[in-house]
C-alpha cells in the first residue's frame, strides 16, 4: 500500500492497537458494565479507536494502494470510512462483473444515490481504475461482515458473454489481486479469493459460469513476491454491486 494511506501493518501500528485499547476500549467496556451499551454497540465503539486526534491515517488526495492505478473517486456516499487493517481484518477478494463497461461502473460509482461502490475496476485492456482506498470499507458486497473483510474488484463485461474476459483482462486482475493478497497475507486460494455469486446473502451470480477460476487462480499464484509476473505490461460485478454499510 502507498504510504500515503499506510494500509498495512507497521511498528507504528502497535503504539496505535495500545491507544485504543486504553483510550477507548476501555471506555465501552465501562459502558457496556453499566448497561449502556451491548456486546455490538461495544464492538463498533472499539472499532471507531481511529477517529481520536492523531491517530487517523493520512490521506493524499489521488494517491493509490496499487501502482499504475488511476484514481477516481467513488462518492462517499458508497463507502464507509475505517482504518483497515487495524480496525478490520482485510482476508478475501471479492471478484464482481460489472454487467455493463468501465465508463458505466465509474459513472454508477460517482453516483452517490448509487449507494455501491467496488475498490477496483479492470477494464478489457487490463487498465486499472481504484475507486475506494484499501482502508475504507466499500459497499459491494451486499453483505456487512464481507463488505469489511474484503477488497472488491469489478471487470468490465458481462457475465452471459466469454468474450468479454480478455486475456489482459485476467493477467492484469490476477496481478492485483497478487498485491492484494500479499499486503494482507491473504492465501491465494478458492477460499479467500471468491465471486460475488459466493457472498452469504446476495442475488448475484457474477463472475458468472465464462469466468475461468482455474486460469485465474494459476495466473494470481504466478505471479512473485513483491512484483507483477516477467512481462506485464504493468497497467494498472456488477454495475452497481450490493449497498451494505
């Protein structure tokens, strides 16, 4: 992740843990003794430690967590702002097919009546667009817990059509989801790297029968440590996806 937006764990991370745990943690589980709060409320509290003076992340208005991304901003109104992965544990990839163009899935994400938002957006050429920074949560996932846990990566095309998955397409999300998986040491497997269709809860069926699990799990498992695959060219769900605060 840049270091503008310090998404991933550093030795600073632990002075921050310890501040919460004193300053707020502590506070909620004073509320919740005296019956203010419940076990949820509580946990919300806990997860809010962040907002306290000095302890919010920096944020540089267009930086990027993935090189070679280009920054458009989703509205606020389809994202949730935290402080990942200190207040949630980011440990799935969520692969969506927007079910129209890249142009479409920026427009809707800019909408804030939209109300869904994914962090990336691969178009057919491979060019990758961030929408949402890796610390906040986005809602494209029409599921709270995912929605939190997870980042979210819609592909241009749709889902009744095997055309639209272009060989570009796959290596440049199979990189990202590379990085992604080894920013938060995320296992590079079926379980941690699943459809939209796979989300407890939702009515969706993207990626869709066309999308290729096992070219795209070879393509993301090749890629190495700390770099894109020997040759890229390094660029770099739904239309809408699922509102879940």
């Amino acid at each position: 992740m840049s270091e503008s937006t310090g998404g991933t764990p550093t030795g600073g991370g632990r002075r921050r843990i310890s501040r919460r745990t004193v300053l707020l943690g502590g506070t909620a589980a004073g509320l919740t003794t005296a019956g203010v709060v419940g076990y949820a409320a509580r946990e919300d509290l806990e997860r809010l430690w962040w907002r306290l003076p000095g302890v919010d992340q920096d944020r540089v208005a267009g930086a990027v967590d993935y090189p070679g991304a280009e920054w458009v901003a989703a509205s606020g109104a389809n994202w949730r702002r935290a402080d990942r992965p200190y207040d949630y544990t980011v440990d799935r990839v969520v692969i969506h097919v927007v079910q129209g163009g890249f142009d479409d899935a920026l427009t809707a994400f800019r909408d804030p009546g939209h109300r869904a938002a994914a962090h990336y957006v691969v178009r057919r050429d491979g060019h990758v667009a961030q929408t949402v920074r890796e610390l906040d949560v986005a809602f494209h996932a029409g599921n709270r817990p995912f929605n939190e846990r997870s980042v979210g990566i819609e592909h241009e095309g749709f889902v009744s059509r095997p055309s639209s998955f272009t060989d570009a397409m796959y290596r440049s999300s199979a990189e990202l989801t590379a990085a992604i998986c080894e920013r938060y040491g995320i296992p590079r497997d079926r379980k941690h790297i699943v459809g939209h269709v796979e989300v407890p809860g939702t009515d969706h069926t993207d990626p869709g029968t066309w999308w290729d699990w096992d070219r795209y799990l070879r393509l993301v498992r090749a890629v190495p440590p700390g770099g894109r695959r020997s040759g890229s060219d390094g660029r770099g769900g739904d239309r809408g996806g699922q509102r879940s605060p």
